[in-house]
C-alpha cells in the first residue's frame, strides 16, 4: 500500500504563535532584541538555570560567536567530531583554525572521549562536542580532560534542548553551549538559534560581537548616553517576529515535550522484538542521561539493506532519510588531512543509519503506518 506523503519533518502551530506574531506588528518593532527576544532569552536562562542566552539568528550564527569570543585564530586547532553537521566545523575554519576530527562512540554516537587525550596539542584552543540525537556526552570525562589543559569546551546542543546528563541540563557544562530553533528541531522558528553563556566573563564582549562589534546594548540599557564601534563583530539578531513564534512555542514545551516521547516510546516498544530478530540496532540511551527526544533512528546490518529499506519507504510514500556524512571525508574535511579510517565508527555509522518520520504532531495513524512497512521491509 501506497501512503499519502508522510514526510519526514512537519511544522506545527502548538500555540500562540501567531497572535504573538500580530503582537509584534502592533507593537512597530519587528527588528532584532524586541520583546520576545527578550523573552526567550529570560525563558532560557531561568528554565536552563545559566548566566546568559543570547537570541541568534541560527546555531551556525552562535558557534561563529562562541569562537570570536575564545580568539581562535589562524594557527590554531580545535577538536570537533567527523560525525556531525558541517555548521559545527564552518566556524573554525572561517577564522582559519585547523580543524582535528575525532571518531565517535558505537552506543551513543557521541564523541568517545577515550580518544580526546591523544589529540590535544599545544595549538589546540577548543574541543567541540555535539549530544547526538539529544543523548548527552560523557560531559564528566570530557570536562576533565579540558580542565587538564586548560582548554575550553563548546557543546554543540542543537538536538539537545532539556535533555540531561546526571541530572544536569545539557549545554550547562562548558564555556559555551549553542542551540537550534531550525524547522526540524522539538522548538522552532523556522531559522533561529541561541548562545549560551556559562562563564560570565564572556557576557559583555558577545553582546558586543552580535551588536555589529558596537556596545548599544549598554545604550538601550541606559547605561550609556551613546553607542560607538569598539569591536568585531556582526549581525547576529534574529527578527522578534521569529522570536514571538518561538516564545509560544516555549509556553508549551510540556505539550511538545509530552508528545515527543510518546512518539519515541512507540516507536522503541513496537519495534524493539523486530529489531532484535533482524539485526538492526535501536538508540541507545545510558541509564544517567534523560535525551530529548529529537531523533529516532536505526541501524542496518549493511548499507545495502540500509538504501533498500530507503528506496522501499520512498515508494510506501513515506520518507525517512540517512543523516550526518563523516566530515573528514568530505572535500573540505580532505584539505585538512581527512583520509579513509581516521575515524572508521562515523564511516560506519553513517553508512548504515536511517531516521525515522519525527514531527510533534505526528498521528497516530501515520506512525502505524510507518511502524507496519518498517516490519514489512524485513518480512518480504
């Protein structure tokens, strides 16, 4: 049987969205760090409990502050993993630091902090990590490591907003932690991100950086009786329009929360039988970590069981996708001295993972549709 699309991603309203949206255009004041602005960033700093969010125009936007801000320059090296998108490595290359790719971990697809050590140099100005499909990193070894040398920790938290590591928010262990409000995310804006601040000696510089290198934010904060240029920086201000449809989304993050995981727990309980019967691996998810329920994968025996089960959902009218390609074996990854078995988990992984349809509102029947084919694609 042949579906109506069942796509992979679906944006829904899930609450005030666009009488805030009205409220912005009443209100003349549609530009960057208007109300609503205002009002996520407090909404996130409360809920996270952390000492700063900058609102952003994208997550790729906030890693490009969080390296401004650590001055990471031509020179310098920064670790990232190969297993992730490419906004997490644009930023160090964009200010013409080298990135070093590290391989990730079999169970949890995050970066395997065994191998952090051997690749720390005295060039090396940052590490880089991301919580795959909202699944925390092992935060308490990594930061170790950092705090041995003295180096800095990023965390990529586009897929992790409220998930958990040992009871504490993800995005709240190092320097600086970004997240994402693109489409595909639990909290959307269509296009939107955040910085986030956890050591508050950066504060006053990054709201200087994404105030086009000025200090109007002391000026609008009457702390100043004028504003000048005194820094680098550029335009990192998202409209308050995406702002206010991102606040109501925020106002309901119990709702989309709640749903999530009964999608992500349906998904698990109905093929977690059919998955140890035909070899293919669901996510895993350490005992000490809460996810966030953003992704639900699974892992083929081989990549051409892999693309067949792709070709098979395509033509069911159903679209699940492959994600991340390992970056050191990109074009660009190769001028950085990328080649084939630097990090073989990733090349392998990426081979053989599919997503799954995943939207907050998500029905019931169209993910009994998608379970019924997944288990008929085996059975044929």
């Amino acid at each position: 049987m042949k579906y109506k699309n069942i796509p992979f991603n679906r944006v829904d309203i899930q609450g005030k969205e666009l009488e805030y949206i009205n409220e912005t255009i009443e209100n003349a004041h549609i530009s960057g760090d208007g109300i609503f602005t205002h009002k996520c960033n407090s909404f996130l700093e409360k809920e996270l409990g952390i000492k700063k969010s900058l609102l952003t125009t994208s997550c790729t936007h906030a890693l490009e502050m969080a390296i401004k801000l650590l001055n990471i320059k031509s020179g310098d090296e920064v670790i990232v993993p190969s297993f992730t998108f490419v906004s997490t490595v644009n930023p160090v290359v964009l200010c013409g630091a080298k990135p070093v790719f590290i391989d990730i971990r079999e169970d949890t697809l995050n970066i395997d902090e065994i191998k952090l050590r051997s690749l720390i140099t005295n060039k090396t100005k940052a590490i880089m990590v991301v919580h795959y499909a909202g699944v925390g990193c092992e935060m308490d070894h990594i930061i170790n490591i950092a705090n041995d040398y003295n180096i800095p920790v990023i965390e990529d938290n586009a897929h992790g907003l409220f998930g958990k590591y040992k009871n504490e928010y993800l995005g709240t262990f190092g320097t600086f932690s970004t997240l994402s409000f693109h489409e595909t995310k639990n909290f959307s804006c269509g296009e939107g991100g955040a910085l986030i601040i956890n050591d508050d000696k950066y504060i006053e510089r990054a709201e200087i950086i994404r105030e086009k290198g000025t200090d109007r934010s002391k000026f609008y904060r009457g702390e100043i009786d004028k504003y000048t240029w005194i820094d680098i920086g550029s335009s990192y201000l998202p409209s308050d329009i995406l702002a206010a449809f991102l606040f109501a989304q925020f106002e309901e993050r119990d709702k989309i929360q709640s749903k999530r995981k009964k999608i992500w727990e349906t998904y698990y309980n109905s093929l977690k039988n059919w998955a140890e019967e035909n070899n293919v691996r669901l996510p895993f998810i350490p005992d000490y970590c809460e996810q966030s329920y953003h992704i639900f994968y699974l892992l083929f025996v081989s990549e051409e069981i892999r693309n067949q089960f792709l070709t098979y959902m395509q033509g069911k009218g159903i679209t699940a996708i492959f994600h991340y390609l390992p970056l050191h074996l990109s074009k660009m990854g190769k001028k950085f001295g990328g080649t084939k078995g630097n990090c073989p988990v990733a090349e392998d992984v990426s081979d053989r993972l599919v997503r799954l349809p995943f939207y907050t509102d998500i029905s019931i029947d169209e993910q009994d549709s998608i379970l019924n084919e997944v288990k008929l694609f085996i059975s044929r």
